[in-house]
C-alpha cells in the first residue's frame, strides 16, 4: 500500500504525519495508513489499534501480508487504552464521529 493508493480522506490524514513519526493509528481497520506510510519509509513505528475483532483481524492479516510486522504492531483494544503511555507521538482517529473521537480523546487523556 502506497500513499497513492490511499483514499482521499486518508491521504490527506497521511500529510500530516511528519517525518520519522510513532504513529498510533486508532480505528485502525485493515491498516491502510501506516502500511502506505511505512512502505513509504516515513514513519519509524505504527501501532495499528481496532476495538473490534474483525477489523483486528484484517489490519493483523494485511500486516502480515506486507511484510511489515517489524514496524507494525496491531493490537486488539478499546481507543487510546490500547497504548502505554509515551508509545506514540502522533495519533490518527479518522472515520468515526466526533463525539467517539471526543469520547476516545477523553478516555485516553494519560496516554
């Protein structure tokens, strides 16, 4: 997956991940953005997060399928509880409502 061959929404969330990033990627589906961006070489690590089992288990099948699972951890949790703190320096949470993303932003607040 390339930055290209992000959607429009994502490519745009995509530039705005700076250079050498630790990207938390919150809802993370299939794990479109940090598997462009890390094909791309721009991020250093992503973690790619989904509170639900089927996407969980499509972002861990398309990682795997990339060859990527050295810089690609997905993880199985609920918003930001899925991070320690400090794990991350720059976080992704597109394609929800707003009032998920403030529920998540509020829940996580430690992280």
């Amino acid at each position: 997956m390339t930055v290209q061959e992000l959607d429009e929404r994502l490519a745009a969330v995509a530039a705005f991940v700076p250079s050498g990033a630790r990207l938390a990627d919150i809802g993370a589906d299939h794990a479109h953005l940090p598997l462009a961006l890390a094909a791309k070489g721009q991020i250093a690590h992503a973690i790619a997060a989904d509170a639900n089992e089927g996407p969980f288990e499509a972002a861990r099948r398309s990682v795997q399928a990339a060859q990527m699972t050295d810089v690609i951890d997905v993880r199985l949790g609920d918003g930001l509880a899925a991070l320690a703190p400090g794990e991350a320096d720059v976080v992704s949470i597109a394609g929800m409502g707003g009032s998920l993303i403030v529920h998540i932003l509020e829940a996580g607040a430690a992280v």
